[in-house]
C-alpha cells in the first residue's frame, strides 16, 4: 500500500484524479496542466500538482482497476473528488480526433452497463462506449470501443459520486484509419486536440462538486468491534449509518440487538431505515 499524502490539500471545487492507460495519451496533459512526476517508487507513474493528479494505469480493464485503488488510497480520502478517464477509442465513422463524452458505458464481456449523470453542458457530442478485451477492428455497434471505461466507472464509483465520474475519449481509429495505424505521437496529437473540452469539462465537474452537500460522517468503530465485517459490508454500513442520519432527523439510532452475524446487522439497519415515516413538504 502507499502511504498517504497530505501535502496536496486539493482547491475549491474538489480534487481532480485524471486517468489515462498509456503515456502518449498523458504527455499533453502533464504539459498542459504542467504537472510533475511524483518522487518515490510507485507501482504506477503519476504526476500531480495543487488540487490534480495524473495516474498512467497501462491497458486494459485489471490495470485500470488497480490504479484507481491505489491513487484513492496514496491521496487518501476526499469528499467529492472529480475522477475523469482521458484516451481514444475506436468508432466505425466518426471523424478522427473528435471528442466524446460517454452516456453509457457497457462491459462487452459481462453485459454490466453504468449511466454517467451529465449534469453539465458539455463541448462535444456524447455517446455509449463499449468496452472490449481486444483491440476492435469490426465496429459493428454504433458506439465507441474502448478497453478501460466499464473498469473506470466500477471502481471509481466507489470513491465518488456518479455525477463526478466520467470518460471523455477520442477518436483514433475506424473503418477508414485502422487500430493498428496508431503510433504514440498521432495519440499524444488526438489528445492535444481535445484539451479544450478537457478543460471545460474539469471546469464543470469541479464547480459542481463544490455544490455538493459533504456526506455526514459517521463512526463505524463500535459496529466493527462488535462485529466482522468485509471490506464490501464496512461499505454497506457506512451507506446505511448515512441513510439513518439524513432520514432520521434528530433520532437516537436505538442500541443493537444481540445478532450474531454482520449481514444480520445490515438487515436489521435496513429494516429500521425502512420504516421510518416519509416527512413530506407542506403543499405550496
């Protein structure tokens, strides 16, 4: 694990972690954004400044996964952080070097799907992106094909709220220009040319996560001192100590009874968030 670091306080807005596989696909925004490589050994190279983080994951969906495990873990945890997935992607028409935000995004090997909440104006056209195990060279499907997005949207999802995760990708092969055409420079120029709806979108998404009410915080040590719970379930309660709080108003969340398993404790949190009585607004 890597130790966290404390130095980068982030700015107003949210902290921005960019994600992207491949170096070329880095180059012009550590340029732009005029970022520096991290000191020290890291499993992963990354660039950072005040209030932003680049993570160069490698390709594919594992590689992915892991590297937004481990920028979450190295900057420690920050309410409403801004995560965006910058690269290309194939397309079966679309012009090259044209931008793409991501409306939908779809495991081709699992069938999972995620729907990015775009609650911004954006800069450029948004479409589904696929993401594949291969290289796609068919693009049968009216959509971008990628190997990252679906790994990008599972994992950072746990780490921030779906408003503030997105993938923004880049034409760089189709029909016309195939796959294996791509050399690093004409990557590094396709996402030079975007740095402009880059921007734009780094600029909504932080302005919104400014807006965004902070979660209550809430103390799980006497839950699991009392009881084992996995990583996933410490997740679940967290969620269901936050739901009490928001839905309970000034409650007492009574004692717990004398349950014997973790996932008991969950349904019995569950049950008494569920019947609590729904206050609704006085008619205008």
């Amino acid at each position: 694990m890597p130790p966290s670091v404390n130095r980068m306080s982030g700015c107003n807005g949210g902290f921005v972690h960019f994600i992207v596989a491949l170096p070329a696909e880095a180059k012009p925004l550590v340029s732009h954004y005029r970022l520096k490589r991290r000191p020290g050994d890291d499993a992963f190279a990354i660039f950072e400044k005040e209030g932003i983080s680049l993570t160069v994951s490698g390709i594919g969906k594992a590689a992915t996964a892991n590297a937004i495990g481990y920028t979450q873990v190295l900057y420690g945890k920050r309410r409403n952080s801004v995560w965006l997935n910058i690269g290309v992607a194939g397309h079966h028409a679309a012009p090259l070097g044209s931008a793409w935000i991501g409306h939908k995004i779809t495991d081709a090997e699992t069938g999972r799907r995620w729907y990015p909440g775009i609650c911004f104006r954006t800069h450029c056209p948004s479409a589904e992106i696929r993401t594949v195990a291969q290289p796609e060279t068919e693009y049968a499907l009216d959509c971008l094909y990628d190997m990252e997005a679906s790994a990008f949207a599972e994992s950072a999802c746990r780490f921030s709220t779906g408003e503030l995760v997105h993938c923004i990708k880049v034409i760089s092969d189709n029909r016309e220009s195939v796959i294996w055409d791509i050399d690093p420079s004409r990557v590094s120029a396709y996402v030079e040319g975007a740095i402009g709806i880059i921007l734009h979108t780094k600029q909504a998404l932080r302005h919104l996560a400014a807006e965004l009410t902070p979660l209550p915080e809430v103390d799980t040590a006497p839950w699991t001192a009392r009881w084992h719970f996995t990583a996933q379930q410490r997740l679940q309660l967290e969620k269901l100590l936050r739901r009490w709080r928001v839905s309970s108003g000034d409650r007492v969340l009574p004692d717990p009874p004398n349950l014997e398993r973790s996932r008991q404790v969950l349904a019995w949190l569950d049950g008494l968030i569920a019947a609590l009585p729904v206050h609704l607004p006085p008619a205008p």
